[in-house]
C-alpha cells in the first residue's frame, strides 16, 4: 500500500510538459529513490484520467475503460510515494474530485496546482485550443476572456472564456479540489528565472529532490502568429468536410501543431500580449483568495502578477506570412509523411484518431493531400 499520493492536477500550460518529461526521464532514478510514477507512459495516466472522469475513449480512438482502476491497483501495490501529473484534472468537477479523493486504499491523496501568471496564459491557451480544433479568432477570443472572467455578470460570458476560466480560473480549482486533501501551490517563475527553479519548486512540492535528474530536453511547441492561422483555417476545412475534432487530432495537433510548424523556417512572429488593465487587479483579487486558503505554497505568489508577453498582436499577421507558412507546413508534412511510409519498421496501418479503428496509411497520405488543396486554395484567393 502506498503511503504517500501525490496528485499534479496543472493547470493547463503552466509548465506540466517540461515537468512530465522530467517525471518519465527519471522514471527508474525516482523509483530507486522509493517514488512511483505510474504507467509506462505518460499517456496511460491520460487514459486513466479520461477514464475517472467518465470517458470511454482516448481523443485517438482507444478504450480507456478500467484504466483508473489498473493505476490505482498499481499505485496501492507500492510501498513508498506515488505521483500522478495529468492536467486534465483541473477543470474537473466535485463528483470526480470525491471520487479520485477516495480511491487510493488507506491513503489521502495529497494535491498539487501549479499556477503561472495569467497573461503569459491568455496567448498560450488560445494557440492550444487552436490545437485543439478550436475556431476562434484573437479577437473574439481575447474578448471573450475579459468578458467572461470569473466576477463578470452571467450574460457577458460566452464559449470561448468560458473555455479558458474552466481551465484557468486559479480559485476555484484550488477551492475543489482542497477538498480532496492537503492543497500545495507551485508557482511557475517569472520570465528570466533560472532554468531549474521551476523543476526544484515542483520537487518540493512532490516530495523528491531534483539533484542528479537529468533534465528532459528543451521543447518549444509554440506556434507564432502565421501558423496558428494556418492551423484554424485546417480546423475549418476539416469540419467542413465532415471532419470535425477529433477527427485527425494526429495529423493537425501532434503532427503539425507539435512537431512539425514549430521547426518551420518562415517568418512567424510570436504571439504578443500587451498586460491588459483588467488583469493586474484580477490578479491580486486571486492572489488575495489564495493566500486565505489552507495551502502550502512552493515559490511566491507575487510571481503570478502579470508581465507583457512581447511579440505582435495576430490581426498584424500578413497575408504573405500566412500563405508562406501554410505551404512550409504542407511541404513538412509531405516530408513527414513520406518517409514514414518508406520506413520498413513503421506498421502500413495508423489509426484513424476521429472513428477509432484502423486505416490504411493511405488514409493520412489523403489528409495531406486535403492540405495541399487547401494551401493551393489559400494562395489562389490571396493572390
């Protein structure tokens, strides 16, 4: 039986890529040290996440059911500390919190939020709902984020805040989820901070020191302004052609929104973000709730106050831009595509991520064929 549970439940974007990498490269290292990170993989504790919240498939197709109830049978075999980091717990309401509160024989589960400055996350929510399959525009979406923030009168909100506070709105998660056990904040530090700290603070906070972990490499996934645009208009195009998210969740986020465009050699300058006046004030109001609650906090929560985000706002976006990055991306992706189908090791089957069954490679090589046609279409209007 595991004395120890620690729960990572985010939020979204505030540095749980670079921590999980870290969690999985050390995994063996963590281990020795008598901490468990359960799952072979980082997408089984996905699976297992989905699965508690009352899903019945991953976004890719594959059944999750029983995948709680398997990493907790791992977690209760442990003799030691076991740690879960899975954002997808953030937004998730009571019901779900009382049940993964109670799942782990013998054992509270101990919780851990990790919080950054709400304005460096306006900018990197918006390029990742784009990933995932999200529409909107900058400037409905920003918009929207003013209007709907938590405080804001019922009729003022709309889907696309509504979206960004569920996974943002630092109080109210914090106050669910107090319920479920001792409560650690993580603040993410500010911008020119030592590259370690953050690792050390979230040590802390989990129970382990980060002396001797080798560091998962660095990954910059951020989309600039060109191909965040190229990737909403994909999003329009799939769904026009009875391809609406997930379908080709592969293709448009891991594929091209993760790997491929973030390597692109085009001009795609970065997301900027001016602090808006509303969130200095909104800030401290958090802050001012946060310290009132029962919780260990792991750094300062001065360092959630907001800080300018440099780069252009994305209506400066040239056409030129847009189109010379969309046809990058498609090149890339032909590249891509091409060369896993050349490669004798890679099955000739993927799955198909909108039905969940299997599809011939093919399949995929015509979704990229779906994307020439658009870039081809793109640069036909825009010249």
């Amino acid at each position: 039986m595991a004395r120890r549970v620690v729960l990572h439940i985010g939020a979204m974007k505030s540095g749980t890529t670079y921590l999980q990498g870290a969690l999985y490269k050390n995994k063996g290292l963590l281990a020795e040290r008598g901490i468990l990170v359960p799952g072979a993989r980082w997408r089984h504790q996905i699976e297992a996440v989905l699965d508690v919240k009352g899903r019945s498939r991953h976004p890719q197709g594959d059944s999750v059911a029983g995948a709680w109830d398997r990493m907790v049978a791992e977690v209760d075999e442990w003799d030691g500390t076991a740690m879960i980091s899975v954002e997808l717990f953030a937004p998730v309401g009571p019901v779900t919190v009382e049940r993964v509160a109670s799942s782990f024989k013998g054992v509270t589960p101990e919780i851990v939020l990790s919080l950054r400055d709400i304005n460096r996350q306006i900018p990197s929510m918006w390029q990742e709902l784009i990933q995932n399959g999200m529409g909107w525009t900058w400037a409905e979406f920003l918009a929207s984020v003013k209007k709907s923030r938590p405080g804001a009168a019922e009729r003022h909100r709309s889907k696309p805040g509504k979206r960004f506070w569920n996974e943002q709105d630092m109080t109210a998660i914090a106050r669910r989820w107090e319920r479920a056990g001792p409560l650690h904040l993580v603040t993410v530090p500010p911008p020119g901070s030592p590259a370690p700290l953050l690792l050390e603070r979230f040590g802390e906070a989990m129970g382990f020191d980060p002396e001797g972990m080798a560091s998962p490499p660095p990954r910059n996934t951020s989309l600039g302004t060109a191909t965040v645009e190229v990737l909403r208009g994909l999003n329009a195009e799939l769904e026009s052609r009875g391809l609406p998210f997930p379908a080709a969740i592969g293709l448009r986020k891991h594929t091209l929104g993760k790997q491929l465009m973030p390597k692109l050699d085009v001009e795609d300058p970065r997301i900027g973000l001016p602090v808006p006046r509303w969130a200095s004030a909104f800030t401290d109001d958090q802050a001012a709730e946060l310290r009132g609650l029962d919780a260990t906090v792991h750094g300062d929560l001065d360092d959630l106050a907001p800080v300018e985000v440099s780069g252009i706002d994305p209506r400066e976006v040239t056409q030129t831009q847009v189109r010379d990055a969309a046809v990058a991306s498609y090149a890339a992706l032909r590249a891509d595509l091409n060369k896993k189908l050349a490669d004798p090791t890679i099955p000739g089957e993927v799955i198909d991520p909108g039905e969940g069954r299997k599809a011939p490679a093919r399949a995929v090589s015509a979704l990229a064929d779906l994307v020439e046609w658009s870039v081809r279409r793109e640069e036909l209007v825009r010249t």
